[in-house]
C-alpha cells in the first residue's frame, strides 16, 4: 500500500470520528465548531496531498455552482472527495493485479477491518449531511427512523431549492461513482442504495412546475438537461442492483398508504403520488424481466421473518402480482403471458426445492385472484399451460403436473374458490386415480388428496356423477385383462369415499348404484347369447357385476349402516325405489333371477334392521307411517315372484309393517325368552334356535345363525360340542355359497371350530381344497340328516377355482388360530399348498404360494429338508409360470424365506444359496414387464446382502468394566 493511500486512510479515520455520542442535545455551534476542527486537522495532510482539500475531482460534478461556506456541506464534500480518491486508487490496483500473469498475495489491495467500520461511517456523514438535507419533503426514509442523531443532521434554512438541488446533484454523482466501483459499490448498496434511488428519483421523476420568469426559463432548461444526464445512470444502478435488495428499496419508497398511515401509529406521511407511480413502474418492470416474479417475492421475504403477518403480507402481495398494471385487455394479456410461465415454475421449484417458503401460498394467491378478477382474460396464457399436461401420455410429464396441481390446490391458500378451475378436468384426474390407485407411485396420494379436496369443498353439484366417473368400463380383447380392469375401478371408489369421511355422499352413490340395478336386470342378456361378437353384450354384462360389487361393499359399511339406522326415511325412500322398479320388472317378465335376488336382500335386510330398530323404541306411532307405502310392493312380490325365498321374505316384513311390528316383537321376544331360559338351566335351545335359522330363506339370517354357532362353539356350549361334525359339514358348506357374507361367516366359524376340533378341521379342509365333488348344486340351509354326512358323493367334478380360493382362505384361517401347534400339521399343509401350487388357475396358484409363505412364517421357518422343496418350486414358477400374479407370490415367498432364515440362510440353503441369488439376480435383469415382481426380488437381494454382511462382520464383544471401592 503506497504513501498516499496511508495518508487518504489516516483522513478517513479522522473524518468519521465527529464524537457524535457527546454531541447529543448539544447546540449548532458547538457541532460546527467539532466538525470544524475536524477539518482543520484534516489540513495538517494537505502538504502531503497536493490535490487534498481543493475540491478538484469535485470539480466534475459541477461543485462550483454550489453554495460553500456551511461547514456541514464542506465536512461531506471532504469525505466524498477522499472516499473517491481511495475507491478509484484501490479499483486501479485490482486491475493492475488481475492483468499480471504473476503477482503474489500481498500485492492485492485489502483494507483492514477498522478501514471497513471508518468507510462506513463516512458512507452515513455524506448521505447525512450531502444527501438528505437537499431532498424534497416525505420522500425516502426519514432520518428518524435510522438514527437517534438525528437533530445534528438538520438542513440549513436559507438554502434556496437551487442550491439544494445543486448540491443534491453533486453529490449523486459522486455516490454513482461510488456504486460503480468493485471495491466500495456492494458495501454502499447493501447500506444506503435506498438514499441513492430517492434522490436519482427525485431528479429524474419529480414534477416540475412551468417556468413563469426568464430566471426560471433557465433553470427550467438546466433541469430537463440534467434529467437527460441522470436517467441512464438511474438505470444502470436498477441494472447492477440484485433483483431482490431492489424490491425491497423500492417498496420502502412507496411507503404505507394514506388509508394505512392513518391507522398505523407513528407512521410517517404517505410519499407522493409521482414517487409511487414510478416506484410501481418499476416494480412491474421487474415482473415483467425473466425470473422477475421469484425475485420479487424473494424480496419482500427477506424483510421480515415468517409470521402470522408475514401470510398476511403474501396474501397481499398475490393480490399486487396478479392486477395488471394497465385497463387495456391487450396489455393485460401480454403482462399474464409474462406472468403464467413464472408462476408455473415458481410452483415446481418451490414444491422440490423449497416445499416449507412461502412461495407455494403466493402462487395459489396469485392463481386464486387471477381465476377470481381475470379470467377471461389469463384463460389461454395462465390456466391453459396449467392444465395442458393433463392431456399427455407421458407418465412423467403426468406426474409433474399432479405434483404442480397439487402444490396449488391443496398444499397453498385455502383453494375453495379455486376449485372450480380443476372441475373441467376431473374427469381425466379421477381417469389418472383408476389407473394408479393399485401402483406403489407416490403421485397416487398426492393425486388422491387432490380429488378428496375437490369432491370435498367444491360447489360442483354432480359429485356422485363425478365419482361414479371411476367406473367406466373400457373395452378389452382379453377375458382376464378386464376383471383387473372392474376390480381396479371399484377399489378406486372405496378408497376415495373412505378419504372424504362424507357419509351423506356414501348414501347418495349407494341409492344411485341401488337405483341402476333394476335397469341392468332389463339390459341383462341370456347367458346363451353372451359371446365374443357382442361386446355390447359383455359391457352390459360388467356393468352388472362392478354394480353389484359395490353395493355389497357399501352394504358393510359400519358408518352407512348407522346412517340408515338413524334416518329411517332415507332407507325408506330407496327401498321404495327399488321396489317399484322390481315389480314393474315382473310385470313385464323384464328382471335377472340372480341379480334381483341380490338386490332384494339387500333391501329386505335395510328394511328388517329399521324395523328391530323401531320395535326397540317408545314413541313410534310417527315413524311406522313411513313405512306404509312398502306394503303395495312388498304385496307384489308375495303374489307375483318366482323364488320361494323372496316371497317369503317380502310376506314377513309386510306382516310386520301392517301389525306394526307385533309379529316380528313376537318373534324377537321369543328368542330372547329362549336365550335367557337357556342361559339360566341350559344352552341347548340356543343351539337349536339356531340351527333352526339356517333355514330361514333370508340370507341375513341365515349368516347371523352361523355366527351365533361360531360364538357357542367359543363359549364350548354343549350342544353345539355334541353336534361338532355336523356344524363342519354347515360350515364347509358355507363355502360354497354365493353370497360373501355368508361364506366369511363359515370362515370365521371354522376358526372356532378348529380350537375344539383341530385335527378333524384340518383334515376336512385340506381334503376340500384337493377332492372333487358331485354336481348337485351345493345347499347351505337344510336339515341335514346325520345318516346322510358321511354318504360318498357321486359323479364326480372338479370344484369351482371360487371355491379354491375360499377353501384356502379358511385353511389359513385356522393355521393362524393353530399357532405354535402347526407344527403337528407341518407335513399335510405342506403338501396340499405344493399341490396347489400346480393348479390349473393362476389366482390359485397365487393364492397357495401366498399360504405356502404365511405357514412358513408360523413355522419360524424350521423348515429341515422340505426348504429344498419349497424353494425348488419356487424357482421354477418366477422362471416359468406365464401368469405375473404367480411370480409375484413366489418371489415375496423367496423374499420371506430369507427374512425368516435370517442368519441361518447360509447354513440352511447352503447348498442353493447360489442359485437362489442367481434367479434373483436374473429378475432383475431381465424381467422388465412388472414392476412388482422387480420390487419383491430387489428387497430379496437386499436382504441376502445383508445377511452376507452380519456373517463376514466379527460380532462386537460386550464390554466389562471393572471399578474398584475403596473405603477411607
């Protein structure tokens, strides 16, 4: 560092020590006089510095049209000449340092930190005692805001505005100089750029008044000649400025409002309309630039931490981004084609970058105002980029813009107005869900949460509609692709109406699905014109089962079931419904035996439990009239219907409606007679009451019979220890039947037979699950004949897969009851699910490899010599079996051998654990058409390493400390 830079750096430190600290309260004298002596000192280095003190370099910036004489202007002129000298000395020596190939550290200019601190504060006398004194009034911010100094910065009052304009220009200058220079610019505009755009604004901005005087001609001409001057260097300070430290300045000029000063207390006066039409100018000009809308609202974050007014603050500023700054449509339209983009990729890099910024509420803000205000206008260049990617093809692109839409929608601003945008394309969001309701893609929450959030608080007045959008059935060549399909679409449903938690929409899709049904029994073609040819036929035909399916679910619903029991009108409403259409159906021989029957015992079932409901209450008198009009129908269907069942069902709860409910009292009555008798002396007429519903052609009553069976069986009631072989038969039966609700009450029921009768139960369902049977049609509710259970069965066939399937389920039923016992039954259950794993239909096949991993499991995977066995067959189904359900069941039982084995794999699979990591490893690579089956055999390999691992790492031994007392 050479001489003149020493001395330059000495002044400094002298100029900015004025000891403002004693000054406080003191009078203008005494300040001047400190400030004078300052600069008498200051001349003790002028013989040293020849252009010291002469104002010469000032000279450029017009210092001779100003007034000297006031020590004030004199003691900033001084600082700002040194601090330019010392800028541009320190910018040469870094230019000259960065064009030398070879210079070494110390030549570098670097200034120590007690140069920093006294530059600084020759930054805030210049800006004090040059700058602010010379501004217009309530522009910038007041000094007494910024410093409790405040007093010794007063402007001098027999200044002319001339004057003061003069200096304020001479100054400017020096201070663009100072912005400009690499060393001295950043420190200055992180401190002061505020002061600097306050006055560059004033001089290009403010209004002048017309001149009325030949002095004021000239003066009038020497203002716009210097406007000229000051406009570029007011834009290459807005040029060199960062984006958000320009925000935020350029807010702070603006000030609060005049409705907002008004109630803001101590709130400095509104700034003038000119100074805020500029400062809104340019903060739509930086909008407007590329990047412009993140570095805006990155500005106005920086002013304050995130608090309960910071939201309030992004409200607003949504509300600022999303007005345009002009009427006219064309312009509006050109300011959102600027805006759309910005906001779009505002929302991505927000959601993968920065999910916790506030950035997401600004942007659903601001999309929230523009859908509110400007619509018609922002439709094409700010919804339309929105929305398009909902048309693609591209999984990928598909999941950005769920992801997009669900940063906007759900995870911003409460959207309930908002909403009605994503209502054209629900349709295609609810077609997306069907799809990937049953993946492991992440997307599937996120786009869950966005239709719960529309179905929910949306005003869209077709939600059930909407929902029942799920299921659309498309067409298919293959026989199996389509039940996937069916399935996929009716689990969709249930999942979504489980997430809404809205059981008022859960009745309305029920009575829509119970008022279709009669309709799909007229559309029903005969079973011998269903073929290939007529996919018309077979769409009408999937409509019917993906109805019924549903109503069987919805119909075991606990939360509807309490609805309907609650509000007895609405049963009463659907019932009636559905009853009329049936007995026009029979009227015009138009109806479907099997799916009417399904129907009306649904019906019957909502109709007997609002009548036990009734019976159980005191005042009645009101409610039984809703009943009434039932009879008509329920009288139809006793005269006119082909079943038996029905017409018996229908007479019961016509009875019991006209005696108001003195027939079906009577029987309830006597049922609980019964069950307190039996209680009292025995329980064998609770067996036989019973034993005597099986009969009842009502399949409600039939399943509540087997599980009070189930549950004497669990209390070891006598009778029903006595009668354990028939209730096997019952029950086994009940497998067979048609109707869910009947066949998981046998499954149940054949838990709790297997506690007493493990052995029998067992052997019976393993011999289910492999024999044939005859081709009598199988009968659940009859009065066996104890001579007639162990009659041989003729004409023998092969059982139905759904009865496989069902068989399955009950034998893993009771393997899990079994527990620690299975053991005992190691040998046969393993041999009948290897059996199984060889049969002719696939989700058999699945189903046993699924049973063949839980009996694993139970059995703690002591598996001896048959692991070999097991995994022999294993291997060939993932290599060989066509069938995807299958290798997925068999690589998860490879996955679950290894999770069982643990440490001991090496040990046991020894011999295979080669094979077994190259059938694995195969999967993986090559096997690219499920992503299931690559998830499973990934997790496989990963446990496998991990089991190689823990046998190569040495065991850490357990410490032992040893700690001697001693005793004083």
């Amino acid at each position: 560092m050479d001489n003149c830079m020493t001395i330059r750096l000495k002044v400094i430190a002298v100029l900015c020590k004025p000891q403002l600290e004693k000054l406080q309260g003191s009078s203008v004298e005494t300040i001047d006089q400190v400030l004078q002596n300052n600069l008498a000192l200051v001349r003790t280095f002028q013989n040293t510095l020849a252009d010291q003190g002469n104002h010469d370099l000032l000279k450029v910036f017009g210092i001779e049209k100003c007034h000297i004489g006031d020590v004030k202007w004199s003691y900033s002129c001084l600082c700002l000449e040194t601090i330019l000298e010392v800028a541009k000395a320190m910018d040469l020596d870094a230019a000259n340092c960065n064009k030398s190939t070879i210079h070494s550290d110390s030549s570098v200019p670097c200034l120590s930190v007690q140069h920093e601190i006294d530059i600084a504060k020759c930054f805030q006398l210049i800006v004090g005692f040059g700058l602010l004194p010379n501004l217009l009034p309530n522009i910038g911010i007041p000094i007494q805001r910024r410093s409790k100094y405040y007093n010794l910065f007063h402007q001098s009052p027999h200044l002319t505005d001339e004057q003061k304009y003069s200096r304020l220009t001479v100054v400017v200058r020096g201070l663009c100089e100072i912005e400009k220079s690499q060393s001295f610019g950043p420190k200055f505009a992180t401190k002061h750029l505020a002061d600097l755009l306050t006055a560059l604004l004033q001089i290009c901005h403010a209004p002048i008044s017309k001149p009325t005087s030949d002095s004021q001609v000239l003066l009038w001409q020497r203002l716009h000649e210097e406007r000229q001057e000051f406009v570029p260097l007011l834009n290459s300070v807005i040029e060199r400025t960062y984006p958000p430290l320009l925000v935020q300045n350029l807010l702070l000029l603006q000030g609060p409002s005049a409705s907002h000063a008004k109630i803001i207390r101590d709130a400095p006066k509104p700034a003038p309309k000119w100074l805020i039409r500029v400062c809104a100018h340019l903060l739509t000009q930086q909008l407007m630039k590329p990047n412009g809308l993140a570095m805006t609202i990155q500005g106005v974050m920086d002013l304050a931490e995130i608090t309960s007014e910071m939201w309030q603050r992004c409200d607003s500023l949504a509300y600022i981004i999303s007005t345009p700054p002009s009427r006219d449509p064309e312009k509006q339209r050109e300011y959102y084609s600027t805006i759309g983009p910005q906001l779009s990729e505002l929302v991505t890099k927000s959601h993968k970058i920065l999910p916790d910024a506030p950035f997401n509420r600004i942007a659903s803000g601001c999309y929230r105002e523009i859908a509110a205000r400007y619509r018609h206008v922002a439709e094409d260049t700010v919804f339309g980029p929105l929305f398009q990617p909902l048309a693609s093809e591209d999984q990928d692109v598909l999941i950005r813009s769920i992801e997009t839409l669900h940063s906007i929608f759900v995870e911003g601003t409460d959207p309930s107005g908002l909403l009605m945008l994503l209502v054209p394309h629900s349709y295609r969001l609810m077609q997306l869900y069907r799809i990937w309701c049953q993946s492991i893609l992440q997307v599937k929450t996120l786009l869950e949460e966005l239709i719960v959030r529309l179905i929910r608080h949306s005003d869209n007045p077709d939600r059930v509609g909407l929902l029942r959008s799920l299921l659309q059935t498309q067409n298919s060549d293959d026989d199996e692709a389509f039940l996937d399909e069916d399935e996929k679409s009716v689990m969709a449903l249930i999942s979504i109406l489980q997430r809404i938690e809205d059981v008022h929409l859960t009745y309305s899709v029920f009575v829509s699905l119970l008022e279709d049904l009669p309709q799909l029994m007229v559309d029903q073609p005969p079973s011998s014109s269903l073929a290939p040819q007529q996919p018309h036929l077979l769409h009408s035909v999937r409509r019917g089962l993906v109805t019924l399916r549903l109503i069987g679910l919805l119909s075991e619903d606990e939360q509807l079931q309490s609805f309907l029991l609650n509000n007895p009108q609405q049963a009463v409403d659907f019932a009636q419904v559905f009853l009329k259409r049936a007995a026009e159906n029979l009227d015009r021989n138009h109806f479907d035996v099997d799916l009417e029957k399904e129907g009306l015992a649904i019906v019957f079932a909502v109709i007997a439990l609002q009548i036990d409901n009734l019976v159980e209450k005191e005042d009645k008198s009101k409610t039984w009239s809703l009943f009434d009009p039932l009879v008509e129908s329920l009288e139809h269907l006793v005269k006119k219907h082909p079943l038996e069942r029905i017409r018996n069902g229908a007479d019961e709860l016509r009875l019991a409606i006209q005696t108001r409910g003195f027939v079906f009292n009577k029987d309830s009555t006597a049922s609980s007679e019964a069950s307190r008798s039996s209680s009292k002396s025995s329980k064998g007429q609770a067996f036989q009451s019973a034993w005597d519903q099986l009969s009842d052609p009502l399949l409600p009553v039939q399943g509540h019979a087997i599980l009070t069976l189930s549950h004497l069986l669990k209390n070891k009631d006598e009778q029903a220890l006595k009668n354990r072989e028939r209730l096997l038969k019952v029950f086994l039966d009940s497998l067979e039947h048609e109707d869910s609700y009947i066949y998981l009450m046998g499954i149940q029921a054949l838990g709790s037979l297997a506690d007493v009768f493990t052995e029998q139960v067992v052997q019976a369902l393993v011999n289910q699950l492999e024999q044939f049977i005859d081709t009598e049609e199988p009968k659940l509710v009859t009065d066996y004949d104890a001579s007639k259970i162990d009659t041989p069965r003729t004409q023998p066939v092969r059982r139905p897969a759904e009865v496989r399937l069902k068989v399955g389920e009950a034998l893993l039923q009771v393997v899990r009851l079994v527990g620690p016992l299975i053991p005992k039954y190691k040998r046969v259950l393993l041999n009948s699910f290897l059996r199984g794993t060889k049969d002719e239909d696939a989700f058999v096949r699945a189903s046993c490899l699924h049973n063949l991993g839980e009996l694993c499991a139970l059995l703690r995977y002591s598996l001896d010599s048959v692991a070999f066995e097991v995994l022999n067959c294993v291997t060939n189904l993932v290599a060989r079996d066509p069938a995807v359900e299958v290798r997925r069941a068999a690589v998860l039982l490879i996955t679950l051998l290894l999770r069982g084995l643990d440490s001991e794999a090496l040990q046991v699979l020894e011999p295979i654990i080669k094979d077994l990591y190259r059938v694995l490893k195969e999967i993986v690579l090559r096997d690219n058409d499920d992503r299931v089956v690559l998830f499973h055999a990934n997790q496989g390999l990963e446990k496998l390493a991990d089991i190689v691992k823990q046998y190569l790492t040495a065991p850490k031994l357990a410490g032992k400390t040893i700690r001697e007392l001693r005793l004083p």
